[in-house]
C-alpha cells in the first residue's frame, strides 16, 4: 500500500481533495462509472486544468441540472450510498463519515444523529465528493494518509442555517485535538466536508512522514485567494518500512504541593484513560521549592481528557501543551513456547530490516512470581530467542 502526504497550505474542501487524486493519477473514467452507479441523478461532473498562482492543477466540478439542493436525513445517505457499485469498504468508510458529521450537527443543533437532516453536506455534490475520495484513496492503492496542521480562515459564510462564523461550528466540532493554525484570510480554508474527510481518514496530522515521493497531484479550489495560490497539493510514495510516524500531544506542568500518594494514584488514571506514556521529573521551581514536573503523551483526540485529569488530581494552575511528531517502528505480538508455557512477546521491527523480540514486563513478571524465579531469568530466556546481529563483510 502507498502512503500519501495533503499539503494544505490553503485549507482543504471535499472537491480540492479529489482534484488532487484526478491530478495524480486517478482515471477519470473510472471515477465517474462509479459516481453513476449511486441512486440519484439531475448532475454532471467534470475535470478541467486550470491554474492558481500559476500552478496548474485539477479542479473538480459537480454541477447540477435546476440548481437545487435535497436535504437528506442520515437514513437517506446510507441508503444512497449503499445501493452503489462499490466495494464494501468504500461503502462502509463513506458511511463513517457521514455518521461522523451526523453526530456533530446533532450535538450543535440539540438532535440525534437520526434525526439531522443535512443540508450542504447532504447535498448531491459533498455525498459525491466524499464517496468519490474514499474510493480513489482506494483505487490509488493509498492506505495510509497524512495531513499537514491545516489553516483557519475567519469572518462570515452564508449557509442554510443563515449567517454563521467561519471556521463553521460543524468544521471546529470535527478538527477537534487536529493541529490548526490561524491564516490571517477572510475566507473560509476548511470546508465541513474537507474537515471530515481528512478526520476519517488520516493515519496522523503534522509534517510529512519518511517516504520516496511517486506522483505528486494539485486540486484546485473555486476561489482565487489573495496572498497564496489556492491549491491542495498531494504527495504519493512508498513509505519507508519500519519508520511509520504520527502525532501526539505533550502535555506538561509542574507542581510542588502534591503527596508522592496522589502522583503514584494520577500516573495508574492517566494510563487507564489512555495515556501513552507519563514521566515525572524532578524539578528546581519559584521561591527555592524542589518541585515535581509532569509530562503526559497522548493522543491528540484525549487532549481535553488528559488534560482536565491533571488539573482535577493535582490542582495546578495551567498545563502546557504542544503537538509533536515521533516515528514509530513496526511491532506486532506473538506467542512462543517457553520452559513456563506459550507466553506473548512483542516481535519489532529493527533499522536494518530484520526482526527482533522484546520480552513484555507484564508477562514475564507474572511468569516468575508464579514460578518463583527471577524476573531477569525470564528477560535471558526470550532475549536468547533472538538471532545474533549480522556481521560486518
């Protein structure tokens, strides 16, 4: 599977998006047969080449016959979408986007996800550029997919629901714990179909990941923007085995009035909420108190979690935050025959490309209290499992 980067240096919408897939490789054809198999008709699509900031790219265009818009229910749409001739994961990753915005618009207009009845989002062009998306990340082979922090806009947009502030209530609900900065643009840069498709389907958002680049696609938005050329631009590769990254929240504060009892009790909280990791660090604060700094990595998705638990337990006073990227390397577990029974070990990928295994604590502690014998012998046993280091020719 291919690994593809979104620079979305001006915002992203659901059209910019598969204009970028069109530029980069996606068979038009192909893309339309299917668009044409969903149940509902009055449109046409195309793909031009036009240019912004004199870059050319592909712009993506829906355009309805009558200009009118259905306003369709959450039933409706899945009804749509599964009655197309489309793989079921297309089907099923298309679905959990809509559920996904269904459940945001509830909460801010006071409604079940059942009971929203979508307007700009439900309209035939969004149900066509959300299907359209999923199934050329699909046809592009492109299963893993990563997002640059994405631009704000600010001021008014005229929708259904009237005069509304941009970013749009539905946009901010979805790109919550997503990386976003502020584009000094009066514009709207992130669209609620863009916002929820980059959230359905990003792997991680930050810098571009560690890949050798194939193709490289550029989707055209409808507006000229005054200080930058209006484009999505997409970035298609190989990933580098073994150097999978993502982005993951810092959370830190330090305190100097907490028991060693209530850090011990916050650290078991945080990794039972989620937490990836938590160190605690002795610290020099204010007025010559030895103090305690907290740090907690997390997903960006449990900030707020996170967060309010720190502030909750220990009682500080502000938590800093930042997102952050680190590369992960492969690991998967796998059970081994050992002199205590079959017990799990974790098997990670190294730099040079072989594997190696690492014993679990959880596991090998378990083994030796049951068996009365040291940890450390446990820790030999499965490090002896591994094949020595390649010698140098």
């Amino acid at each position: 599977m291919k690994t593809a980067y979104l620079d979305c240096f001006s915002g992203i919408s659901g059209d910019m998006f598969l204009g970028a897939l069109l530029d980069a490789g996606l068979p038009f054809e192909e893309l339309r047969d299917s668009l044409l198999s969903l149940p509902f008709k009055g449109y046409r699509i195309e793909s031009i080449r036009e240019s912004r900031g004199e870059i050319a790219g592909t712009r993506f265009l829906v355009s309805l016959e009558g200009g009118s818009h259905v306003h369709r229910g959450l039933k409706d749409v899945k009804e749509v979408i599964g009655r197309g001739d489309l793989t079921d994961s297309v089907k099923e990753r298309s679905i959990q986007i809509f559920e996904m915005l269904a459940e945001v618009e509830g909460r801010i207009h006071c409604r079940s996800p059942e009971e929203v009845h979508f307007h700009e989002v439900g309209a035939v062009d969004s149900i066509i550029d959300v299907v359209g998306t999923v199934y050329g990340l699909e046809r592009l082979r492109i299963g893993h997919v990563y997002v640059s922090s994405l631009p704000l806009g600010r001021g008014f947009v005229m929708t259904d629901h009237g005069r509304i502030p941009v970013p749009a209530p539905a946009t901010l609900a979805l790109l919550k714990g997503v990386p976003v900065f502020e584009a000094g643009i009066s514009h709207e840069m992130v669209t609620p179909t863009g916002a929820a498709l980059v959230r359905g389907l990003a792997t991680s958002f930050g810098s571009m990941p560690p890949m050798v680049v194939r193709e490289i696609g550029y989707g055209v938005g409808s507006r000229d923007l005054p200080d930058r050329p209006n484009l999505l631009r997409i970035l298609i590769g190989d990933g580098e085995r073994g150097k999978a990254t993502d982005t993951v929240v810092v959370l830190e504060t330090s305190v100097d009035d907490v028991s060693p009892e209530c850090l011990g009790y916050l650290m078991d909280r945080l990794f039972e909420a989620g937490a990836l990791d938590v160190i605690f660090s002795p610290v020099h604060m204010k007025k010559n108190r030895p103090g305690v700094q907290i740090q907690i990595i997390g997903r960006p998705d449990e900030k707020d979690l996170l967060m309010e638990m720190v502030i909750r337990e220990t009682g500080t006073l502000g938590v800093r935050f930042r997102y952050s990227q680190r590369r992960v390397v492969e690991r998967s577990f796998i059970e081994v025959e050992s002199p205590w029974g079959r017990i799990r070990v974790k098997r990670v990928a190294t730099g040079d490309g072989s594997l190696s295994l690492v014993p679990e604590y959880e596991v090998c502690r378990a083994i030796a209290a049951r068996n009365k014998i040291p940890l450390r012998d446990v820790y030999l046993w499965v490090s002896g499992l591994n094949p020595p280091p390649p010698q140098p020719a």
